[in-house]
C-alpha cells in the first residue's frame, strides 16, 4: 500500500481544545447552530488562562509528529501535493478556457484594424483579383506593401476611420460581459478551496451574486472564529461553492468536525 501523506495540523491550541470536547459542548447546545458550541468552546478556553498550556504544548505535540510523519512520508518516495503548483495549472487552464470562449463568442465586441489590415479591409475585392489563383497570403502581402507606399497624407483617412472605430470598440468593451468559465471541481485535493459545480457558460445556473451574497453573509463572529481556527479561507471557498446550500455557521460546524480537511467538511454537508 502506497504511504499517505499526513494530514497538516490546523487549529493551534485552541483548534486542539475543540477536539477534545467538542462532543461535550455539542450536547450543551441542542438545537442551536453549530457556532453556539463554537462560541461556548472559545469562552471556555479563554477563561483557562494558564491551564491553556496544556493545549499548547498538545498542538506543538501534534505538529511535531506531522514534522516526523511528513519526513518518514518523503522518505519512502511520497510527493507532497503543492497546492500553489496545483493552483497556478488551475489559473492557467481557466484563462485559457476563457480565451476560447471570447473568440467564439459573438456578443464579444470585434476589435478594429488598422494599418495594413485597415487598408486591406477597404480593398479586399480588388486586392483579391489581383492575387487572382494565388493563395491567400498574397492578398495580405499585396496589402501590405501597397500601405508602405502611401504618403503620410494618404493614409490619414484610414488613421482617423480606425480611431473612431477603436473609440466605438474601447466604449462596447466596457458593457461587454464575457463569458463565464466553468470550474473544474477536483475532489481527490484535500486542500482544494476551488470545486464548483460544472456549468455551461451563460446558462441561468451561474449565480455569481448569489455567491457574492454567501460571502458577505457570513456573521463577523464566524468569521472571527474561522480566523482563529485557520479556517477563514477554507470557509470562503465552500461558501462559494454552488453544491454546498449550507449556511456559514454550519460549514463552519462541518470543518471543524472534520479537522480542516474540506473534501470530508464538503461530503458531510452534502450527506455524501
């Protein structure tokens, strides 16, 4: 059986005291929102002043042996996934699906030519029975060297006509709403923040106030807890995630459960 990388250790001491009695403070809050016992646990370990050493050194414990796991891990020929490497092949895939998608969208503005191409697009038919049985590099070589001919004079027509058109262009360009990319969702990276639902591009599904209004909802003492436990970024992206119709707190909830880890916190409130 192939070594498994060991999981990172999130949480710092306060992260270590919520694994311990989580289940206690879960049962003092039936019926409330998974924040209640959240915020009931951050009380607690707030008031153990000093005793919090204990949780200290359980979490320099805990990340001590991930050193140890991870060194034993790299030793026997495991790879460490690296995220940023995996973020960045996303990003660039992504630009490039949208590239695709704004050359074959035809709401997409057309950008204007100008120079030899602008004086190609006025004489194309002449151009092109001159050029009459060649291949159709001819027509733009022919086009070309006739525009290196002109004076400045004759070419200020084809200058002010391109400018206007490319004023038209740089005006549309600020309505024009691009296609939107679909996400790859990628549920074997534990770490992976980006998952998303598959979608065609401009079909009512894409909702990215909808999102946007997730994000913005979560509570700021949410938020703060998240902050505290690490898990700040990991609750944005499940937030975003259009499968996940939790709420923040109870996301939250689900990545605390699981330790951080984002795929179990994402099957868990999926019932999956």
């Amino acid at each position: 059986m192939a070594a498994v990388e060991p999981k990172r250790v999130f949480g710092g001491a306060f992260g270590q005291y919520m694994a311990e009695h989580r289940p206690a403070l879960l049962k003092e809050c039936p019926g409330k929102p998974a924040t209640a016992a959240l915020k009931l646990g951050s009380e607690r370990f707030k008031a153990l002043g000093a005793s919090a050493a204990k949780y200290e050194k359980m979490h320099a414990d805990a990340k001590a042996q991930y050193d140890k796991d991870l060194a034993a891990f790299l030793a026997a020929g495991g790879v460490r996934k690296d995220n940023k490497e995996k973020n960045k092949a996303k990003r660039e895939k992504k630009a490039k699906k949208l590239e695709k998608l704004l050359k074959k969208d035809p709401n997409k503005p057309k950008q204007p030519a100008g120079g030899a191409f602008g004086y190609l697009a006025k004489h194309r038919e002449e151009l092109m029975k001159e050029c009459a049985g060649k291949p159709i590099t001819a027509v733009t070589k022919l086009a070309s060297e006739r525009w290196k001919q002109l004076s400045t004079t004759a070419r200020a027509p084809y200058q002010k006509e391109f400018e206007e058109k490319k004023a038209a262009y740089v005006k549309a360009m600020q309505d024009y709403v691009p296609p939107v990319v679909e996400k790859a969702e990628d549920g074997n990276d534990e770490h992976d923040e980006e998952g998303g639902k598959k979608r065609k591009a401009g079909t009512k599904e894409d909702k990215p106030a909808a999102k946007k209004g997730k994000i913005e909802a979560i509570a700021s003492d949410v938020a703060a807890e998240a902050k505290k436990l690490g898990y700040l970024v990991k609750l944005k992206g499940l937030c975003e995630n259009p499968k996940v119709e939790a709420s923040p707190s109870e996301i939250l909830g689900a990545l605390q459960k699981e330790q951080g880890s984002v795929v179990a916190a994402k099957k868990a409130l999926l019932g999956a």
